[in-house]
C-alpha cells in the first residue's frame, strides 16, 4: 500500500547525492562512507544508501546488525560497517551477509571467529575520550595484536575513532582527541604494518577539522543537508536539505473570538480566526512541546502558528484571516512559495525551539509517515 494518508515525508535523492558530492570535494582524497543508520535519519535507508553509492560514497554505516541486513536484502553489496559491537548472538548474521564488525573486546572477536569467518574485515574502535564505546588507547596495540593472532578468519582492515566536540571548532578537546588517536595508531602500526583504513570525522570533524579527515569519513547528518550544530553553520551554506515533511488541511472552521482550543484549552482565540486542521500529530514525531514553543506550519506560502496542544495523530493552526479549504498543501518541515517569496522552515528550526538538534527531530520522524521520492526542482 503506497501513502494512504495527507501526511507524509519526501525525500529528494538528487539532494543526497548533491550534498555527497560536495563533500566528497571538500574532504578528498579522503573518501566518504555514508551513515545510514536509523533509516537513514529518518529518510528511509535503502534508498539513501544506493543515491549516496551512486554519488561516489565507497561504503555505508549502520547502528544494527538489522539494519546491515536490511541493505544486504535490497541487494546492497557495498562494505556496511556496524559502528558498535553487537550482540555475541548476532556473530553468525554478520559473518554470513559480510557485514564489517566494529571491534573493541576480545570476547566480541572470538564471537566472530567462532562462526567460522574468513578473511573478514573487522574495525578497531578507540576511545580516544568520548567515553561511550571502544579500547583505551593505552590497550589498543594489545588488541591488534590479538586480532591479527586471529588470522586468517579475520583482519584488521580499520582503526578508527569517534569525536565528542568537533561541532565547536574552537573546543580545544578535538586536538587531544586525535594527539591520543595518533599514538595508539603509531604503535598499532610499529607492529602490524600500515592500516587500510583510518578514520575519525563525522559530518562535522569532515567540514570543520581537516586533520581529521584521514583516508576516509563517515558522513550522516551533513548528506541529508541538516547541519550538525551551530558551531558549524556556515560551513553548511552549500548542503541542500533532503527532508520535507508534508501534509494537508484535513479540516476548516472558523474560530470565534474568547473561544478555546484543543486538550487543556490552554490557547485562547484573541479574535475570530480561521483554524485549519492537519492530520499528523505527536505519534508521527511532531512533538507536543511544539505547541507552545512557537511551532508553526506553511500553508498558502504563510506561516500559520499551531495554536493549542498538538494530539497524537492532529493538530491545529491558526491561518488568520487566510481562506484555506481542506486539502490545500500544508508544509511542516521544507519550502512553499508565497505572497512574501519562498517561506522555509528547516528541521534545525524545530531543534532550536525544541533544545535539540536536527538529527533528533528527522530520527523523530515514525515509520508511519509514508517515505515517498521526491525530484528538486533544480537537481
Ligand atoms: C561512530 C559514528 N560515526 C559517525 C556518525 C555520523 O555522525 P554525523 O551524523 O554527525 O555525521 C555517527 C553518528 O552518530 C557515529 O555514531
């Protein structure tokens, strides 16, 4: 069953594979891995994996061994790296669809080898101070050697570390990240020879931290053309967002003047106004608190403000003295021209209003808005 619904998430695949081919020119030679975990932020993985492959990305990321399998079983023969050990239990999946293990623990290792593995890559995870998962660099000499004692089944193919500030260029913490990076790779290198591939950079180590762009990045947020925080905005202007979250006027009235809207009636009507309905609500991602943090919706190219609570499955804005009917174009999260030009609203300005950042709100997103394709118009 396609969209059966008046909401629904567009995804412009001309703009993944703009924003990959801008970064593959801003970090080169370095190549780029695309992290399509999540579902690809919300965007719908497989087919963000095979416009970033076409857009010259050489490999993917996921968080789960499901979500390696999901790639594997649309036929995506592209390396996929899992970013975290996994369940010993799923050893047998990953060796069997040739998923590439990250690996901090012997014990996830010998999982590994134990299903009977040949030759198969695996990544080496240090935690270099972001404390959340990998070997400490002190250890990380040890554990090559450990895997490298595991030959054939399987062989060091990357080393690699993941970054805690490299959205605030000016924290000095990123420089100790990679000083402590690069002495465990030294020493892992005295013993095993040169690494395939080493890699460091997210989205924003890749565009704000040139020494972190090693022989290759892992690239999320900044190929769906969200930018990945304030620290680094401007280094964003040529990303083209690929979301739009759409919907329609499921219904209109008009509103009287000291009336009171929706749960808890916290809203009061100042005045007669049209309030039009829209039939997405709190189970689709739009969060509740949007209600009374200034979220607002474009129908007709204006900015409509929602009045009132946002329920689970609608809400309600206030389109003033606009003529709306049910079924006009609603934009909640993308671009409707206007009678003042071309109104935007962005998924990083649902994250300032919200507190959070834009990966949060298109993560948000449920699986029960249809994901359906959408062309740019100058893509
Ligand atoms: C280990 C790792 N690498 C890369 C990424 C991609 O980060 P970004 O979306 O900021 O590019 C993530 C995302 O959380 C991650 O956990």
């Amino acid at each position: 069953m396609s969209n059966t619904r008046w909401a629904w998430v567009e995804v412009d695949l001309d703009a993944i594979r703009h924003n990959i081919a801008h970064i593959r020119s801003v970090v080169a030679p370095a190549a780029v891995w695309a992290v399509v975990k999540a579902d690809g932020y919300g965007h719908g993985a497989v087919a963000v994996a095979r416009a970033a492959m076409d857009a010259g990305a050489e490999g993917l990321c996921v968080a789960l061994v499901r979500e390696g399998l999901e790639l594997r079983q649309a036929g995506i023969d592209a390396p996929i790296l899992l970013l975290t050990e996994q369940p010993p239990e799923t050893a047998g999946h990953i060796v069997q669809h040739r998923l590439t293990p990250t690996v901090y623990t012997r014990g996830f290792v010998d999982a590994i080898v134990a299903e009977n593995a040949t030759g198969l890559p695996v990544h080496l995870k240090i935690d270099t101070g972001m404390q959340r998962v990998g070997v400490h660099p002190h250890a990380a000499a040890a554990m090559a050697e450990s895997i490298a004692e595991r030959a054939p089944a399987v062989r060091l193919a990357g080393v690699y570390t993941h970054l805690a500030v490299a959205d605030a260029p000016t924290d000095e913490f990123t420089a100790k990240q990679l000083k402590r990076f690069d002495d465990a790779l030294s020493h892992i290198e005295e013993s095993q020879g040169r690494v395939p591939l080493v890699h460091i950079a997210n989205s924003a180590g890749a565009l704000a931290h040139p020494d972190s762009r090693r022989s290759m990045v892992r690239i999320g947020i900044a190929m769906y053309g969200i930018s990945p925080g304030h620290g680094v905005d401007d280094l964003c202007a040529d990303l083209r967002p690929a979301l739009e979250l759409r919907a329609r006027v499921s219904y209109v009235k008009m509103a009287r003047a000291g009336s009171r809207i929706s749960y808890g009636r916290i809203h009061r009507f100042e005045r007669d106004t049209n309030v039009a309905t829209i039939p997405i609500g709190y189970a689709d991602g739009v969060v509740r608190r949007l209600s009374t943090t200034g979220g607002e919706v474009l129908i007709g190219g204006r900015r409509c403000p929602i009045v009132g609570r946002v329920t689970m499955d609608q809400l309600m804005v206030d389109c003033g003295d606009a003529e709306v009917s049910a079924g006009d174009d609603v934009v909640m999260i993308g671009a409707q021209d206007g009678p003042d030009g071309v109104q935007r609203i962005r998924a990083e300005d649902w994250a300032d209003r919200l507190d959070t950042i834009g990966y949060e709100i298109v993560c948000g997103l449920s699986a029960r808005l249809a994901r359906v394709p959408r062309r740019s118009i100058d893509g």
